[in-house]
C-alpha cells in the first residue's frame, strides 16, 4: 500500500525552497513583518510547517480510506 509518492517528497523539498524563497522576498524585499531577519525565519518556519500538517493530514486521510 503507497501512501505517498516520490512527486509527494518531490514537491515537498520545492515547497522548502519556495517557502524560503517566498519568506526572503516577503520580509526582506517588500518590507513587509518590519523586515528583520528573525521574522523572515518564523515566515519561512511557518510556510515550512503549514505543508508538513497538509502531509500528516493526507495520510491519516489515505489510512481512513484503506
């Protein structure tokens, strides 16, 4: 039984780099939570963490319908 796939850790490392990526252009560029270097961490940890419950949630999803 497959609960997830190598698209799943596939997409999964993007989302870091995105999430990272998203968090530096968030915080740093536009100015945006006053620019410091610790909100740009709690954004990028807080996009990171988000994904991971979507993950835990579609397998305890997957294991309630097998």
């Amino acid at each position: 039984m497959k609960l997830f796939t190598l698209v799943d850790y596939a997409a999964f490392g993007l989302w870091i780099l995105i999430s990272i990526l998203l968090s530096y252009l968030l915080v740093r560029k536009l100015n945006l939570f006053e620019g410091g270097s610790k909100n740009q961490r709690i954004l990028a940890i807080g996009l990171i963490a988000g994904h991971l419950l979507y993950l835990v949630w579609k397998k305890l999803w997957l294991f309630m319908l097998s």
